[in-house]
C-alpha cells in the first residue's frame, strides 16, 4: 500500500480575530514658548493632519515675536510631525487670551478668548473684559474681529462653526449694558449665536442670582445646542442645586430657547468643563468634583478635601447613565473628554496623586506636582488605561483629541524641563504631546488545515499604530518556516496555537494568538498487491463512510471490479478519497494478470515464472521454451538504474537462474524481460 497526502480542497477559515489595545507611547513632544508664561488652552488637528493651537503667551522671544504687550492671543500652526508652520500674537497693550479654537468650512480658522485692550489688533471693547471672536485666513492672517460684551467682565471659552455657516460661542458675562441683556445676577452663562461675519443674531443670558459660568458648548444633532458649566445659583434659570457649585448642564434649541436643564453633583463643588454629544444621541460631560454624595459616588478622596475628575455620562433628555469619579488622594483634574474611535472616551486632565486609579506621576519629587494625566475610557466608563504625562514640576493638560491615525494629540503647559518634558524656554510653555496609535496585533484568523498541509498565517495587515518597524516573534516556531515575520507559513501535525509578540521601535509591546486545528488524513487501504488469473476478477473494495471517491479509471464508485480478460500485464489502480472534513488521501494497488499455471507469457513457446514477489533474499527465476531463441533479463531500482543485466542462450527446454537480493535495500524494482523484439516488464518488491 502507498499513501498519499493531497491538498486538493480548499482549507476552512474560521474568522477569530483578536485585538488587544495598550497604553500608548509618545510619538513625539514639543516645547512652545519664550522664557515667559506661554499655554495651550485648546489644540486641534487640521484637515491637512497638522494641528491649530490657541493660548496665551506673555514672552517675545524663542518661538513667540510679535507680542504687543502683556498678555497676547498665541495661535500657532503645527505640521503633523509638530514642527511650526507659523505663529502669530493678537492683542493689544491689554490681557489677551484665546480658549478655544476651530477650523472653518473655508479652511481658516475662528478664535474665541477674551480681551482687555482696545488698540492694535482689538477694537470695539466695551470696557473691562469682552468676549474677542477673531476669524482668521488658513495663514492666520486676520479676516475679521469682533469685541462683544457689555461695562463688566465678559469672557468667552468655547466657540464652534454651526450647521449655518455662522458660530455659537458660550462664556460668562457680568454686563447688563451693550452686547448682554437679561442677566440674572453677577455672572451668568452668556451664549452668543453670530452669522458669518460675526454679527450677533441672538443671546441669552442663563442662570440665578449666584455666579454661572458655561465652558463648553456644541451644536447637536437637531440643531440645537447643549451648554456645559457650572453654577452657584438655585433660582430663576436654575433649579435642583445639590449645594455649593453644581455641574449645569442646559438643552437649547435652534433659537437659543431652554429645553431642558440639570443640575449634576453633591454638597460640594461640581465643576463641569467639556461636554460632547456622543453617538447614542446622549451626551458625556467631563470635570471634577469634592463632593461624595448626590449624584456622585466613588471619590477616592471622601472629606472634600481634593478635587476628583468626574464624568458623567447623559441620555438624550439629561438623565444620568452612569457617572465614574477619576483619581487617587491629592487632587485630579478631568478638562477635557472627547468620544473615540472604538465608541469609549479620551479623557484629559492634571493628577497630583499617585494611588487609586493613578500611577506613574512623575511631579512627587520635591512634593505633590501635576502631571498631565490621561485616561481611556470604555464606552460605559470603565478604565481601559491611564498615563501620566510630564517631569518634577507642574504640568496641566487642557485638550485632548483622536487624531487621524487612532493615536492622540494633547495639549497644555509645562513647567517641567525633565521626565517626559524636554526643551522648555523658561516658566512655562505650551507643551505639546503626540501618542502613538495603539500598537495593533492581529495574528489573523483561526484555521483549520488537513494533517499534512500548510497555511500563512498573521493579519493583513499583522501590526498596526504605534511607531513601526515592527520586530515580530512567534512561538512553536518548530513548525514554522521563519518565526521573525509578520506572515509565515505554518505546517503543524496536531492542532496548534501560536501566539505572535510584536514590539515596535519605542518598545511598546503586544501580542495575539491564532489557532491551527489540524485535521487527520482519512484511512484509506487498497490492500495487499495480488496477482490473478485471466480467468479471473477481484473487487477492489476502497472502504465506506467517505465523502467522495475518484478512482483512477474515473470510477467514483467505493467498489471497483478487474477483469482479468484484459490480458496478462501489470496493471496499476489508484483512489483518492474524500472525508466529511475535506482532508483528502490516496492508496494505489497493482494488480498482475498471469496465465492459469501462473507464467508470464512472451509468446506461444516462451513462458518466464518469478517468485517469491514479495521477496526477502532470494528472487527465483524459471525460463521454459527457450530452445533456439535468446532472452536478456534487466533488473532496476525504483529511480530507473540498471542493477543486473543477464543474457540467455540455451538449447535446454527450462532454465533456472537465482538472483541474490540480500545487499539491496527494501523497497520496489523492476525487471524487464526481452526476447528478440517481445518485452515484459515485472514489479518486484523486496522486503
């Protein structure tokens, strides 16, 4: 019997991909600034994959020129690498500060802040603070500013281009008088809808007799608006205060009117900084809290002594979810929460602590410091990882966003010149950090393969984000034909899982694994090699329970008959079988058809009788009808060699002639008898 292995059918896959996400690394960092107070209050990326960042800056040299005095308005234009592009200072002689910043449909960008001056680049300031809303061209060149406010203190923090082509801009205002009417008492949030030009449609004044002030806000899905901040008040505007500040979160519609409003948090302080609508229609709101009771739970620090980061997670009518406090025993700040990719949360922020949830801050020497610190989030608000970001000295995050490439850019400042931080001209800069997309690993789907054959494994591609080159190690490398590549060939003869690690060139490290089930070749026995007479037939039987059967002769029968009417000869029959996996497997059988005494005839007179076939030692060979003719005898290894050659002459009616097999291996050869121009070829097999 021989046995075959074929691959003739396809191998099943079976799709189990498994990815696994860890803390990114940083891809690169940089110091922006002179030797004076320079921040990053908000950072964005820009449609051509660099990023826009408005701050404030009061030095005039290193990356800053231009200052016009005090305080001015920083907007610096990164490359994607984090490079400058260009920078300009806006103000006057005044404070100048922008918090927030967008790019427009047009490619420029529109700045909100706020502003004391009244010359240079300011003008229409209504006296003290005024909202200061600057459109700028894609090389920062100003198109247009507006000064909007009233006699008192009116500032701006958060500005988007709305749905109109115009802008909502919310802040606090103090005024009674100019741009504002209808406040409340003392600060109120002040929300401004402007047209295209930055001329005011509509605003409102919302809030109580206590101090309100909105930080965010974002157009939603229905064209309205919804308004994060906080409040002192619990009358007018305002109702359900828990005590103290509480998170105010406010539903408007298209024209500015209430929908709803709720007031989030306990009898401590609440403080809400960022709000976005998330892609369940329902909003996630980010900031810290000193409170442990009302709607909060879980602050590691229960005497309100220290700020904890609290997000909170709101249904389309403002009713809560879940909420989740952030942090350890010092103080933790949550600024900023963005929804990512995967359908969870990116939350940035500052720690001075390093327990509970925090780990890694690099501000304890010397003292409880900050550090940047930023936290992954799952989509019900569960921790997935958490990075603190900075050196020895204080470092605040103020914005986070998912960039293009899965990883992150975030935004703030830095007094730290060691750890993380590199580069700093003096007091503080804006510090600006690129995380890695998440190193990806896919090992590429399980597979199921017939005992035998062989599969590439690994994904497509196997490694993604983070910092390539990628090195890859594979284990079990045993049966595979190289272990250091992203796609190799594996070939296992029992069922295998093979786990891939891969490192990439800032050692971030992770892995998955892939699953081979390897499959048996199905039995498949033809039987012994027989002889028969040709008188006679035999059933060549290739088993039950198969898929399918092709049979050399083009049977797909299980059974096949031989006849021995087809005249002496050897004659060869081959199966190739099929199971219910699709593993395939093949056997062959000989079947030789003699005359009735057993010879093997060359013609009439001439008869040649080999035996024993199978044999061990001794092949026996008897010549009858020989008389007056000549005959040779050829004997051949299975590649084809001439072993033995023998020539016959003889006048005797039977020869007789041993040949002595006991030096050759086992295994099968070919003797070939030749008489004048009649030949035969016999199959021996030594065991």
């Amino acid at each position: 019997m021989k046995i075959k292995k074929l691959a003739l059918f396809p191998i099943f896959i079976l799709i189990s991909i498994n990815i696994y996400a860890q803390v990114p690394g940083i891809q690169w960092k940089k110091c922006l600034g002179g030797t004076g107070d320079d921040r990053a209050n908000y950072i964005k990326q820009t449609s051509d994959g660099g990023f826009i960042i408005a701050g404030q800056t009061n030095s005039n040299n290193g990356d800053v020129s231009g200052n016009h005095g005090g305080y001015d308005s920083w907007i610096v234009k990164l490359s994607n690498s984090g490079d400058i592009e260009w920078k300009k200072c806006l103000g006057g002689n005044g404070t100048d500060v922008s918090t927030s910043i967008q790019q427009t449909n047009d490619g420029g960008f529109i700045v909100a802040g706020y502003t004391s001056s009244n010359d240079s680049n300011v003008s229409g300031n209504h006296g003290g603070y005024d909202y200061w809303i600057v459109k700028l061209s894609n090389s920062g060149d100003i198109e247009w500013q507006k000064c909007l406010g009233g006699e008192n203190d009116d500032r701006a923090n958060s500005i988007q281009q709305t749905n109109d082509g115009g802008y909502i801009v919310a802040g606090r205002s103090a005024s009674i008088y100019g741009d504002v009417s209808g406040n409340h008492c003392g600060y109120d949030y002040w929300i401004v809808k402007l047209n295209s030009l930055g001329d005011i449609e509509w605003q409102k004044c919302l809030g109580g007799n206590g101090p309100e002030v909105s930080t965010s806000i974002q157009q939603t899905n229905d064209g309205g608006y919804i308004v994060a901040g906080y409040t002192f008040s619990n009358n007018s505007d305002v109702s359900g205060n828990h005590g103290g500040d509480d998170y105010w979160i406010v539903k408007l519609n298209n024209s500015g009117d209430i929908e709803w409003r709720k007031c989030y948090g306990g009898t401590h302080d609440d403080y809400a900084k960022c709000i976005q609508q998330t892609n369940d229609g329902g909003f996630i709101v980010a900031g810290y809290t000193l409170s442990n009771d009302g709607d909060v739970s879980g602050n590691h620090d229960s005497n309100g002594t220290y700020y904890e980061g609290w997000i909170v997670k709101l249904n389309n009518s403002g009713d809560i979810e879940w909420q989740k406090c952030l942090g350890g025993t010092n103080d933790d700040y949550a600024t900023y929460i963005q929804q990512t990719n995967d359908g969870g949360f990116i939350v940035a922020g500052y720690t001075s602590s390093n327990d509970g949830d925090v780990s890694g801050n690099h501000g304890l020497y010397g003292g409880y410091r900050h550090d940047y610190w930023i936290v992954k989030l799952s989509n019900s608000g569960d921790i997935e990882w958490q990075k603190c970001l900075g050196g020895t000295n204080n470092d605040y995050a103020t914005c986070i966003q998912q960039t293009n490439d899965g990883g992150f850019i975030v935004g703030g400042y830095a007094c730290s010149n060691n750890g993380d931080v590199s580069g700093n001209h003096g007091t503080n800069d804006a510090w600006i950090v690129k995380l890695a997309p998440m190193l990806i690993v896919d090992a590429g789907p399980d597979g199921i393969i017939c005992n035998g054959d062989s599969i590439a494994i690994g994904g497509s591609p196997t490694a993604s984000g983070c910092i390539p080159p990628y090195t890859y190690l594979w284990n079990n490398s045993e049966s595979l034909n190289d272990s250091t590549i992203a796609n190799p060939i594996a070939f296992p003869n029992i069922t295998t899982t093979y786990t891939l690690t891969v490192t990439d060139s800032i050692g971030n490290i992770n892995t998955d694994s892939v699953t081979i089930t390897v499959y048996p070749l199905p039995y498949i026995n033809l039987g012994n090699d027989t002889t028969i007479n040709i008188s006679d037939t035999i059933n060549i039987n290739a088993g039950s329970g198969f898929n399918s059967y092709l049979w050399s002769n083009g049977s797909i029968d299980s059974i096949i008959t031989v006849y021995g009417s087809m005249g002496q000869g050897i004659y060869t029959y081959y199966v190739n079988v099929t199971d219910t996996n699709g593993c395939s497997n093949s056997d062959t059988i000989f079947i030789t058809i003699t005359t009735e005494d057993g010879y093997i005839e060359l013609n009439n007179t001439i008869k040649v009788n080999i035996y024993p076939n199978p044999v061990q030692d001794k092949l026996n060979i008897k010549i009858n009808g020989l008389i007056n003719n000549d005959l040779s005898i050829e004997f051949f290894d299975i590649n084809g060699e001439k072993l033995l050659n023998k020539n016959f002459n003889s006048n005797s009616d039977v020869i007789y002639e041993t040949i002595d097999l006991s030096n050759y291996a086992n295994g099968v050869y070919f003797i070939i008898i030749k008489s004048n121009n009649l030949i035969k070829t016999e199959k021996i097999i030594k065991v």
